[in-house]
C-alpha cells in the first residue's frame, strides 16, 4: 500500500520514532531527515528547528493519547489541557 501522508507527517512520524528509540537529545536532523527520505533542509523548512519538531511530536502525542482516551470514555476524552512546554533547540 502506497504511502500516503505528507512529508511533514512522514518527517513527524519518523521524529517520533527516533526519539522513542534513542531519546530526543541523542537524535540529531540529520538522522531524522534521513529516515524520513527528504533533506535537512526540509526538515527545517516545516518545522523551523529540532526545538519546532519536537513541541510538534509531543503535541501530536497528546492528541492521539486525548483521541484514545475519548474513545474508551465515550468521548469526554481529557477535562483540562495539558500545556507542551517550551523547549530549546
């Protein structure tokens, strides 16, 4: 089956990965745009920094886990956000 995400996803898909593997400080982007199939140059075009791709992998995070937790509530998911803190590249 053909791949269909965007290369934005792909590049967020294959950050959240690296960073569950080995932890987001020992990942570089480099590392990450090479798993994900584009230029380093991409990386930052979408996400401006690894700082940017990381706030984007764990607020993406949160909304899968508040979409679970929806579900198996029968949709009263989390009563309060849950703010990403700020972090530097």
């Amino acid at each position: 089956m053909p791949d269909d995400r965007t290369r934005r996803a792909v590049i967020r898909d294959e950050a959240l990965r690296l960073f569950a593997d080995r932890g987001p400080e020992s990942v570089t982007g480099r590392q990450i745009a090479e798993a994900a199939g584009v230029s380093t140059g991409l990386v930052v075009h979408h996400f401006g920094s690894k700082g940017g791709l990381r706030r984007e992998v764990d607020e993406y995070v949160l909304a899968v886990f508040e979409a679970m937790l929806g579900e198996l509530t029968g949709g009263a998911g989390l009563s309060c956000s849950i703010p990403v803190p700020e972090r530097e590249p």
